[in-house]
C-alpha cells in the first residue's frame, strides 16, 4: 500500500485523464511508477559507482591475466 501526495492541479489532471479514459488514477500512477523506476534505479547505480570506482586495468595486465 501506498500514498502519496499530489500538487492539486496534478491530481486535476490525473482525475480527467482516468475520467476521459475510463482507467483509474491508480492505473496511471502505478504506470508512471513502473516506467521511471528503471531509469531511478540506473541512476542510483551509477552515483554509487562514481563514488566508489573500481580499480582499472590496462590492456597489457588484462593480456597478461589472459594469457595473450
């Protein structure tokens, strides 16, 4: 379960798109939801990873720990 909290003329305008459309309001913001999360989580990946990067390899060491 959850709540949230819209700016009134957000919650306006997703009670006349789920009027006009005959979906619920939350049909459209588990949609919304759904559709960002992805992005959201990628970006939380990618601010950890700046702040702890991992150690680099040059192509010599990789060819050496290959064997090439």
């Amino acid at each position: 379960m959850l709540a949230i909290r819209l700016d009134p003329e957000i919650e306006k305008r997703l009670e006349a798109l789920a009027k006009k459309t005959g979906r619920t309001k939350t049909f459209y913001a588990r949609e919304a939801i759904l559709t960002h999360l992805e992005d959201l989580e990628d970006i939380y990946l990618a601010e950890e990873r700046l702040n702890r990067p991992a150690k680099s390899y040059s192509a010599g060491e990789v060819k050496r720990e290959l064997g090439l």
